[in-house]
C-alpha cells in the first residue's frame, strides 16, 4: 500500500508537527533530501535537525492520517 502524504504549506500546519513532534519530509526537486522533526521556522526558512533550508527552496510533506486531526 502506498503512503500518502500532503504538501505543508501553512504556518499553522508547520507549528501543529512541531507541537506534535510529527517526522516531516524535506523534498528538494522531486527528490528526498530528509526525513526529520521541524525545530522552528520563520518566513524565509525552516530549521530541523540536522540543517536550514529555504522555504523557497523545498516541499514539506507530512503523513496524509496526521493532518486529518488538525
């Protein structure tokens, strides 16, 4: 079975996984860079464990059955 995952796109959606400590994905050109916890994030970037990389630059991605409680 396929795990689906949406795009997070939202500063209340950023905030909900690091209230929830929730593992998000980091996508850089179609291609997985980390899996790993947001530690914060502002309107340029977003810093998780291991590095910062630009809002601009990535797609975050969360387990689709997470967002469905939010």
């Amino acid at each position: 079975m396929l795990k689906r995952y949406i795009p997070l796109t939202t500063n209340e959606k950023l905030e909900s996984c690091i209230q929830n400590e929730k593992m998000v994905e980091i996508w850089i050109q179609g291609d997985l860079e980390a899996s790993t916890h947001i530690i914060s994030y502002d309107e340029l970037s977003i810093e998780v464990i291991g590095g910062r990389y630009l809002r601009s630059c990535v797609e975050l991605r969360v387990k689709e059955n997470f967002l469905r409680i939010l």
